[in-house]
C-alpha cells in the first residue's frame, strides 16, 4: 500500500511546476537508482499483478515512472539521499533505450 501512494505523490509532483517541487520533495546530496531484476520482484512489491499474464506485467511496469521508494540518511544526517525505483526490468532497459532516458532524465 505504501509503494502505491509514493506513486501516486510522485505522479502529482510529476505534474506540478517544478518550483513547487521543493516544498514535497527535500534537496539531497545523492540518489540510488534501483530496478527490478525480472517481473518476480514486481510481484513482490504489487502483489495485485500476479494475475496478469507476464506481457501485461511488462507493459504495466513499462508506463509506471520512476517514484521515491525510501529516504536514506548517514547517522548524524550530515548527507541525506533517497533510493528511487525505476520499475523497468533489464529486458526492457536493453530493448527501449529512449523509455530508459525519460525516465531518468532530470
């Protein structure tokens, strides 16, 4: 439940002007860009998928952005970061470079 409403707070701030951004998402010093190994660990973070042939888990995957997934931070919070999801699986990483550049693109 949780991953569904960082993406639906990230779909807002998609969409906003970005000099509103700042005051929902912080400044931070760095960013993990992470993404699923094959579409067994999108099952695991949206449940609700498995009963989708595995084409439509990859188109679903495929138009879903890139959303904040955690906040990380060192002990004494001198450097903060967030690690940020990119639900694009390597095969769809390799085939479609041009969906792979919007979604990181800054």
């Amino acid at each position: 439940m949780k991953s569904i409403l960082r993406i639906l707070r990230d779909l807002f701030i998609k969409f906003i002007p970005k000099k509103f951004v700042k005051y929902f998402i912080k400044p931070v010093d760095f960013a993990w860009l992470v993404h699923p190994r094959d579409n067994s660990d999108t099952l695991k973070r949206f449940p609700f998928l498995k009963f989708l042939p595995e084409k439509f888990i990859s188109l679903v995957t495929a138009l879903i952005w890139p959303f904040i997934l955690s906040s990380v931070s060192s002990e004494n919070n001198q450097i903060r970061g967030y690690v940020v999801v990119i639900p694009l699986t390597p095969d769809i990483i390799n085939k479609q470079k041009k969906l792979l550049r919007k979604n990181i693109q800054i």
